[in-house]
C-alpha cells in the first residue's frame, strides 16, 4: 500500500524541547488519517489515535483537555505538548498536511489519494 511506503522524519516538538521522534514514519498514512478525522463530524470534539496498519495504537494521539490540546505518544506517556486552541492544532495540520503533499509530488506521485483536510 502506497501510504505505508512513503515515509520521512516525524517529530513532535514544543518549545524546543522533543515529546517524540522516529527518523521513518509513514506520514502519507497520517495525513491521511489525520484528513479522515478532520472530516468527520467528531472533529473538534472527539480525541485522535493513529490506528497505524505498521504501529501499535497510540502512537500518535492528539487529546482535548480543559486547556485546549495536546500532542503526544503512547511511546512517552509522561509527556505532551504545551495546551493550544482548536485553531491553532488545525492550523498545524494543515501546515503537516501541506508538507507531506509536496513530499509527496516531488517524488512523482500525486497526491490525491490523501483526502482533503
């Protein structure tokens, strides 16, 4: 499956300081997961696991609390990022979702498999 073979450097960072890294994570298949989750009308509302086909879920997870959302891992389960608003963690998506598509063009393959965020 093509989202599993294209994979880069994803980190999770918040203000310098590293939550989580993995030098070859398939980042077609999380913005394509992350693009799903936008879309349904939980977004917003409801927390996001990464249910990965290559990793254990939880790998990713984006989570609400009182102060806004955070980021983290199931890999570091003491820590996440810094609370932000809604606007802000969509903004970062977006920007994710605009950097894996170009990834993903300059390597000759259109990227329209991955759904519109």
């Amino acid at each position: 499956m093509l989202l599993l073979d294209i994979e880069a450097e994803l980190s999770i960072r918040d203000q310098g300081r590293v939550v989580w890294s993995e030098e070859a994570f398939p980042v077609a298949e999380l913005a394509y997961h992350l693009a799903l989750w936008l879309q349904s009308p939980a977004a917003g509302q409801e927390d996001f696991e990464l249910d990965s086909m290559q990793a254990d879920p939880g790998l990713i997870r984006i989570a609400h609390a009182d102060d806004g959302w955070r980021i983290g891992s199931i890999l570091t389960p003491d820590f996440w990022t810094s609370p932000v608003a809604w606007e802000a963690l969509l903004a970062e998506i977006k920007q994710f979702d605009r950097s894996v598509r170009e990834g993903i063009a300059a390597m000759g393959i259109e990227p329209a498999f991955i759904p519109e965020p």
